[in-house]
C-alpha cells in the first residue's frame, strides 16, 4: 500500500527509525542481497534493524534469536539458510578465532598474566572450600546449598581459555602486541571453509562481506565509501595467504 512506511519490515517495531538506521539497514540487506547473488548460498532471512538495548543495531550472523529469560529461543533469526552456510558458522574453529579477535586488540601480555594470576588464586580458595579435611568441615559441608557447592566445583575446575598471542609482546621496545593481525587471520581461516555453491572458494570480495555480516559491530562501518570497502578487501586478502581469486 503507498501509505505504509518505505522502512516496513527494516527497522524493530520497538525502535524509532531515524534516517541513519533506515539507511543503515537498507546498506545491511544490500550486502547481504549481494553475497547471495554471486555465490548462490541463502544467509536466511535478516531480522529487523534496531536494537532494543545495550548491543550494536545489526544482528551477527552468528547469533540464534531472540532468547526468553530460560534460553529458549522465541524468535529465531535467519531462516532458511543453506545448511553450508549453518555448518561453517556453528564451528569450534570459528567460535574460537571469534573469541581471539575480541580480545586481541584489548588485552596486553601484563593484562593476561594478571587474570592468569587471578585465577589461579580463586581455584585455590574454591579447592579449599571444596576439599574439606577435617571431621568439622566435612559436616560444614553438608549445609551448603546445593548452588553454592555447584559454583565452588566449577571455579575450581575452571580453565582460563585466551588465545596464547594475547600475550605475544613485539620486538619495539618491549610493547605489548595487539594480536590484530593474527586474529583476523584466524577468522578468516575458519570463514574460508564456506564454499561457493557449485565448490568455488569465496573471492576476496564476497570473503569481505561475510566477515561484515559475521561480525558487524567491528567492520560493518568499512561498507563505504568503495575505498574503504576495498582496504578491509585487501587486508582480508592477505590474511588468506595464497588465495590467489580476486
């Protein structure tokens, strides 16, 4: 109908659609109409922009739905994706060069070998606390709610997971490095395992884009002007090595 809004179905019906997110959201689903062009995978359907809290606007590809207050899942996103696709962004190896790239431009070697330290004090007291020795303690013991001994079980039990470049220190007086370089290396990696739909690798182009949508927060900006779109394209380029596509 001409009287509907051009936004309908961009924008979260909880959120005020400012020209910025509208075109924000027009920007989002072009990308994504392009991937899917020029591979011919389905990333599924994009939810609306807008958030209604604290997170970025833009949904990651890597996340589920909406969750209710228990984890379940009411509202889930991304509907009638390729199974290829689900496959490669449901992956350790992905999960894990995620988690790398979130740390690595924030945590100096100092910083990691503090919350080494940290932890390791806090696996003391709960291994104190639940390795009772004597008559007493054991008794002690048996007034503990059952929450409290589940947590006191897990801190002691509890590996501190950081990508060991975190703490890597450059050779220019004795700074800490950032990891930044070696971190999108590994995203990308575990991005390259997605496969056009007759079996081609991605070109450098359409690798760029997924890393976009994948994780918005930090490159969704590099969209535009081209220049800019084409730097984040020539880094993407050099951390996949000897992709020779362009």
């Amino acid at each position: 109908m001409n009287g509907e809004p051009r936004h309908e179905g961009l924008i979260n019906r909880y959120c005020r659609p400012t020209p910025e997110l509208v075109e924000l959201a027009r920007e989002w689903r072009r990308l994504f109409r392009k991937f899917e062009r020029t591979t011919g995978l389905s990333l599924g359907q994009p939810p609306p922009v807008g958030s209604v809290g604290d997170s970025y606007p833009v949904e990651s590809l890597l996340r589920d739905g909406f969750m209710d207050s228990d984890g379940t899942i009411h509202e889930p996103f991304w509907v009638g994706r390729s199974p290829e696709v689900s496959e490669v962004l449901a992956s350790d190896r992905l999960r894990e060069a995620l988690l790398g790239f979130n740390v690595a431009d924030q945590l100096s070697s100092d910083v990691v070998k503090g919350l080494r330290q940290t932890q390791e004090a806090l696996q003391a007291a709960a291994r104190v606390a639940r390795d009772f020795t004597t008559p007493t303690g054991e008794r002690l013991r048996n007034y503990q709610p059952q929450e409290v001994s589940e947590a006191i079980r897990l801190l002691a039990t509890w590996t501190l997971r950081l990508p060991k470049f975190a703490a890597a220190r450059t050779g220019r007086a004795g700074r800490p490095r950032t990891g930044h370089a070696q971190a999108l290396r590994l995203m990308v990696g575990a991005l390259d395992d997605l496969k056009e739909q007759d079996g081609r690798d991605l070109d450098h182009d359409e690798m760029t884009i997924l890393l976009m949508l994948t994780i918005p927060w930090r490159f969704l900006e590099e969209r535009k002007p081209r220049e800019r779109f084409q730097r984040l394209a020539d880094r993407v380029r050099k951390a996949r090595g000897k992709k020779v596509r362009t």
